[in-house]
C-alpha cells in the first residue's frame, strides 16, 4: 500500500471508530436507571452486561483469526452492522419492558438472550481495527497507532455519554439514535476504506493462546485493567443515583458527564501523552496502575457529585495511558503473520474484564456501596506489587 493509501486508510478507521467508542459507552449512563424502571435489581441488571461481555471474550478470538483470513474490512463491517441490528433488537425488547408487556424473569431473559445476540456479532470490531491498524504500522510508530486509535475510540467515549444525554426525550432514545449511526458508519466503511493487500488470501496459521509467553504478562494486566473499568461503568451509575438521590433522567445526564470528562482525560492522555513521549508500552503501564488506584480509592471515599466525577477523570487518565501500552505490547510481542490472532486475543481481555467487573461489581455493590471500589483499588494494589516480575517476563520474551 502507498503511502496515501496507507494515510487515507488510517484517517477513514480512525473516523470509523470513533462511532464504534459511542456504541460502546452509550449504554452505560442509561442501563442502570433503565434497569430499576423496569423493576429489575441490580444483580440481574450487571448480568445483562456480564452475559454479553462473555459473549464477546469467546467470539473476539474468532473474529481476530476470521480477519486473517477473510480480510479486515469485512470482518469489520460485519461488526458494524451486526451492531446496529443487535442494538435495534435489544432497544425492541427493552421498549417491551417499559411498556409493561414483558415483565419479571422473563423479561430479564429476553434482555439476555438479545443482548447476547448482539454481542456475538459486535465483537468482531475491535479485534478487526486494530489488526488493521497493526497492518497498517510499523513497529517504531506500533505504540503511536495504537494510541491513535485509543483516541479516535475515547473521543466516541466522550460523545456516546453526550447522545446518552438525550434520555431527556426518552430513556430509549440515545439507543435508537445509536443504532442508526452504527449503520451509517457501517456504509461509510464499506465505501471508503481499503483492504491492506498483504491480507487479501486466507492465511492459516496455529492458534495463539492466551498463555503465550511472549503475550502473558500483557494479557494478565489487560484482563485486571478491564475488570476494574467494567466494573466502575456498571456500577457508577447506582453510586451516582444513591449517593445524590437523582431520578433515572437525571442519573443518565449526571453520570454521561462524568463519563463525558473520564473520556476526555483518556483522550487527552493517549492525543497527547503517549504521542509527545514516546514510552514503552510497559512503561506506560507502570505509569497507568498508580492512577487507577488512586481513582478507586476515591470512588470508595467520596459521596459528592464532583469528587465522584473527579475520580472518573483520573481513573480516564490512567486508562488513556494504559490501553495503547496493553494492545501495543502484545502486538509487538508477536510476528507480523500473527497480527490477527494477537488482536483477537487482546481484544477478547477487555470482554472478560467486561464480564468479571459487572458481576463482581453488582455482587459487592449490594453488600456495601464502597465494597466495588475497594475491591478494585486493591486488585491493582496487588498486579503493581507484580510489576516488576511480569516486566522480567516481557524482557525475556522481548522479539
């Protein structure tokens, strides 16, 4: 690919996923007020999420070799719109709820099983966009791209809590907005982006499995880091209605601020930070823990809206610098011929974390509202006392 190409292609994933950021976050300020208006608790309201976030650590695999051998842009769009018609049949049987015509247990069922629908085919972005990105750099500027597209994804972090803020008309309004732009984004990369050349044959290679050792040390704190974010998202929003006894309108609006500003943080760490110094990505990782303790330790000790929002801030920071460190890291560990793969397997930590946080969180947030956040604190306590061994490691397996 020239250099053009290689640019054009760059600009046109990073747009794309900026609508992929949204789709992610734009649920979070919303399902847990929707969740108590429908009369669900909080246990089963985390396990929506938790369901889904399994779904997507078994399929991300998949979908990581599938574009190895079917090609990035397909693999993508399938993601794309896979998520805009997941997202329709969900929002459909959450509208069932709300109107009374599904309740109780099998209400909850029915969000399960469509939520798990949806995240069997929505899986397939990531782990497509940043094989793609990964084809696209080389290994000097690997860390660089990979923050790139942390910050194409943080600034849909930031507008997804912002669409969420149109629960004012209605709290499923934000979710039928999304599943329109999903599909245009969708369009837009079936007609602009182009497929790397060096990935237009089927490739057949072994399975790269997660105990690699070349990969361990990053696949253990990528699933620490993510279950602590998973954990936070979905439990931030009972934190913010109990502690300021908000409405479910106002919960969306006052924690999709904080969410707003947590991803402005993230964005500004990865747009900023880790392109102006260029770090290791294990160095960014030491850096990123010591933050995200201190963010968890604050959501467990302060009650008021703007400490709790605050919190969010750092913990946004930390996570800024410690996402292109876990993805740039495992992919540089590898061989270019396992760019697919390691991307499969990266991108599969996050929906793991995203399926031991919520239940972890939704167990110990009816126990105690602080118990989440102390849970969390120390679980990064422990990984940071680990650092030094698991950096040995990496050195050992350096390629």
């Amino acid at each position: 690919m020239g250099e053009f190409h290689t640019e054009r292609a760059k600009r046109t994933l990073l747009f794309s996923l900026v609508s992929v950021g949204m789709g992610f976050t734009v649920l979070f300020p919303i399902l847990a007020p929707l969740g108590r208006e429908m009369g669900l608790s909080e246990i089963q309201i985390t396990t929506i999420i938790g369901s889904s976030g399994l779904v997507v650590f078994l399929t991300s695999p998949i979908w990581g070799r599938r574009s190895d051998a079917w090609g990035r842009k397909r693999v993508l769009l399938c993601g794309l719109f896979g998520f805009s018609a997941g997202t329709f049949l969900f929002n459909s049987v959450l509208y069932l709820g709300l109107a009374g015509i599904l309740t109780g247990s099998l209400l909850f069922i029915a969000l399960v099983i469509a939520r798990v629908t949806h995240a069997s085919v929505m899986s397939a972005s990531m782990p497509a966009a940043n094989a793609y990105m990964a084809d696209i750099t080389d290994a000097a500027s690997r860390t660089r791209g990979m923050a790139a597209a942390g910050a194409a994804n943080n600034i849909g972090t930031i507008l997804g809590p912002a669409v969420a803020g149109l629960a004012v008309i209605s709290l499923l309004t934000p979710l039928w907005v999304m599943a329109a732009i999903a599909f245009l984004n969708g369009l837009f990369v079936w007609r602009f982006l182009e497929e790397p050349p060096k990935h237009q044959t089927p490739v057949v290679r072994d399975r790269l499995k997660y105990s690699d050792p070349r990969i361990l040390p990053f696949i253990i704190i990528g699933i620490a880091m993510f279950t602590g974010m998973g954990l936070v998202q979905q439990t931030m929003g009972f934190r913010f209605q109990d502690a300021l006894g908000l409405s479910a309108a106002e919960t969306a609006q006052n924690f999709g601020f904080a969410m707003m500003l947590s991803g402005a943080s993230s964005l500004f760490s990865q747009a900023v930070i880790v392109q102006r110094f260029n770090l290791a990505p294990f160095t960014l990782l030491r850096f990123a823990i010591p933050l995200l303790i201190v963010a968890f330790t604050m959501m467990a000790l302060l009650e008021t809206q703007l400490w709790l929002t605050i919190a969010m801030m750092i913990q946004g920071l930390g996570m800024g610098l410690a996402s292109p460190g876990f993805t740039a890291g495992a992919s540089l560990a590898v061989s270019p011929e396992e760019q697919g793969a390691v991307a499969g397997v990266a991108g599969s930590c996050g929906p793991l974390g995203f399926t031991l946080g919520p239940f972890i969180g939704g167990a110990l947030y009816t126990l105690s509202p602080t118990a989440p956040y102390f849970f969390a604190a120390g679980l990064f306590l422990i990984l940071f006392l680990f650092m030094n061994q698991l950096g040995k490691r990496v050195r050992s397996h350096a390629t």
